[in-house]
C-alpha cells in the first residue's frame, strides 16, 4: 500500500490531545502527517518526517480533520425558495412546508432523488466534508420510508430513520394510529437498513410522549437513537433524549437552566444547527451555557429544503463563531470531533494516529480563517480514507 505524506503543514489541528500542545485540539505546528490512504500512520515534526512514496508539500497551509456533518436530511425533492422568502418577510415557521416537500419526494423517481442528492453530496465534499448523516422522513409511508433509508445508507456514512418527522397526511385524524405505523410495520421495513432512529419531538411535530414511544420501540430493534428538540419551543425533547441516552438532541434552540444541567451531565451530545436559526430568523442556541457547563457540542448542516438548504460546514462555523460565541477552536472542534461523537464514531473528526485518513488542507495558514472569511472557498484539496470492497464505507453506520 503506498504511503502518502503531508508535508510543510504550517498549523496541524489532530483533535486528538495526545498529538501536540496537549489541548484538545492537539495542535502542531511545521507538521508532517502520513497515511496509507486510509489510516493516519504517523504525525510529528516536519523535520522528522518519514520518508513517503508520495509526497505533498502543503507549503504552510493549516490541515484540519473532515468535517462530519452529523444531521442531514439530504434525500429530497423539490425546493421551498418561496417559503424562505415569506419568512424573510416576516412569515414564523412552523413545520407545516415539511408536507410539500413530502409531496414533491413522493413523485420523485428513485434515480432522481439520488441524482439530486448526490449534488448536494458533491457540494459537501467540495466544502471539506467527510462524513455525512443522512435521514429519511419525506415520504411517510412504509415503502417510501424504507426507499429513503435505502438511499440514505447508500449515499451516506450513518443512516437514520425519521418516520416519526411529521404525521403523515394520510393520517392527520388518526395520529394514534400513525405513531403505531412507525413504531410497528415502518421500523421492521427500515431498522436492517439504518443505524439510528430520529424523532421530530417539538410542537406541531410529536409529543414527548409520542417520542417516547417510537424511540423504545426502535431502541428494542437495536438501533441507536437522535431526537430533533427544543426547535421551536420549550417542548421537554431534550430531558427525553438524555432520559432514553440517545446519542445526540439536535437544534436545542429553547433550553432552559434544567436542559443544559441534564445535557451537562450525560454523554448525549447536543448538535447545534445554526443554518437553521440564520433561515428561520430564530434566536440562535445558547453555544455558551452548554460549553461552560462542560457539555459536548457538535455543529451540523441540518441541510434540508425548508430551514436550512446549506451543504457548507465552513458556513456554519462562521454563523457558530459570530453568532454564538463559539471560539473558532470550539467550532471546529464541534464540527468535527464533536460530530463525531454524535455519531458515536472515534475513528472521524480526528487525525491522531489510528483515525481514518480523512484529510482537509485548506487555503489558508491557520483554520481560524474558516470563520475570519465566510464565503470564501477555503478547501485547497480533500483526501477521504478509501473506501471498502463494492463502494461501501466499512466503518459502522454505513453498513447496518
Ligand atoms: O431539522 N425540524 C424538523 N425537520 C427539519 C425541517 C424540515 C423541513 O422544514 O422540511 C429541521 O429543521
Ligand atoms: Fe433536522
């Protein structure tokens, strides 16, 4: 297997505190880095570099870890520009646009909506991600559910099953008998072909109760389990994900003290998802509260056609730094490990030996520029760890 060396690395963040300075973002500067195109081998000192069958001399260039984009809900059809627009003009949402994206995923071909989320895939890559979440939740019937799972687990690195995003139409006088749907006949179609299982847990989506109950269901079919909360009000989502340990609670835009004590204090990760609040002018996360109180925070796209059509990583690192107060380091750290972590992954988000050799070089000296200048196309070149045998990722997630 040749070996591949990043040479002349001018600030090397490792995310792994062994590497380095010693912080948690094990930082080197004048770095070498080595892999064999899908481990880290080795990480030191320019000067010691080992010898390569290929080198590449970054010439200074800061290096970063993959983003892992941990919440997507990349399978879709159709688009809500007009939606946007409204609420720019001072329109409030409230999830009821979820229905015409179902609607328009629904009469979409299977080879269209892969089409169409391979280019969102091919943006995100071209931003520096690495490793991509991927929910269903726009079809809301079984079959539809279980194409989308199907497409979510080919396309991505973890796959998740979110029948539970909305009551479906069909459904909307017998939401008892939707909530069974999902817990029943869709999970037994969708959990052999998903990692985790999600719940739209907010108003004018599920109750915590409701939540509750698809989440046990799919907990007793053996998957790991997200929940959407705290979105669009204070509506007891978080205290359930960290109640039923669920890996991650994502949005957490309304928390109060209690939420942010619960998160603190369990390995549940709260996922920030800032594209949001910039396209619903919401108010954005308290970012502060839940860093001070030592909880563990990831940054991720959310990319979907009705809060946040955003594929860029960089992006949301620059809405977390400027509008939540993050450090540059923490959104990094967040965009990456902390993604990681919400996955329930060890081997992404870092770059200390043994990870996978998922390598950012960006056009820049320093990763602090990733929020200093928004908008610029930072990512000089991205090296994604081979892959297994027909395409598929070998890590877990991909293969369920
Ligand atoms: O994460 N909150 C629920 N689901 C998506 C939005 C879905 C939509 O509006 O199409 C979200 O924001
Ligand atoms: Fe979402």
């Amino acid at each position: 297997v040749p070996t591949h060396l990043f040479d002349h690395i001018g600030e090397l963040t490792t995310n792994d505190p062994s590497c380095g300075d010693g912080t948690p973002m094990g930082r080197l500067r004048d770095a070498a880095l080595l892999t064999d195109g899908e481990s880290v081998l080795w990480v030191g000192a320019s000067a010691d570099a080992p010898a390569a069958d290929e080198r590449h001399d970054v010439q200074g260039a800061a290096v970063i870890p993959g983003f892992v984009d941990s919440h997507t809900h990349l399978v879709f059809a159709g688009e809500r520009s007009d939606e946007f627009e409204a609420r720019m003009a001072g329109e409030r949402y409230d999830g009821g646009g979820i229905a015409r994206t179902v609607a328009a995923t629904r009469a979409a071909s299977t080879e269209e909506l892969a089409t169409a989320s391979a280019r969102r895939l091919f943006e995100m890559a071209a931003a520096g991600t690495t490793t991509v979440e991927i929910k269903s939740g726009y079809e809301l019937t079984v079959t539809g559910e279980e194409r989308l799972c199907w497409l979510a687990r080919e396309l991505g690195d973890a796959a998740t099953f979110l029948g539970a995003h909305v009551v479906a139409p069909e459904y909307a006088r017998d939401r008892d008998g939707y909530v069974e749907l999902v817990a029943g006949e869709m999970l037994r179609a969708c959990a052999p072909l998903v990692r985790f299982a999600d719940v739209f847990c907010d108003a004018g989506a599920f109750s915590v109760d409701e939540a509750r109950h698809v989440l046990a269901a799919a907990r007793a079919a053996g998957l790991d389990l997200r929940v959407h909360a705290n979105q669009l009000g204070p509506t007891g989502g978080v205290g359930l994900a960290v109640e039923v340990g669920a890996a991650s609670v994502d949005h957490c835009t309304y928390l109060d003290g209690r939420d942010v004590e619960a998160l603190s204090s369990s390995s549940t990760v709260a996922t920030l998802l800032p594209g949001a609040e910039f396209a619903t002018r919401s108010p954005y996360p308290p970012a502060r509260a839940l860093l001070d109180a030592g909880a563990t925070v990831a940054l991720a796209t959310d990319c979907n056609p009705g809060t946040s059509y955003v594929t860029s990583m960089p992006f949301v690192i620059a809405l977390a730094v400027r509008e939540m107060h993050m450090s540059a380091d923490e959104a990094l750290w967040a965009a990456t490990r902390g993604g990681a972590a919400a996955l329930r992954r060890d081997d992404v988000g870092r770059l200390g030996v043994g990870a996978r050799a998922d390598v950012v070089v960006l056009d820049a000296p320093r990763a602090a520029f990733l929020a200093y200048r928004p908008g610029s196309p930072l990512v000089a070149s991205v090296a994604r760890a081979r892959r297994g045998p027909e395409g598929h990722d070998a890590s877990p997630g991909r293969r369920a």
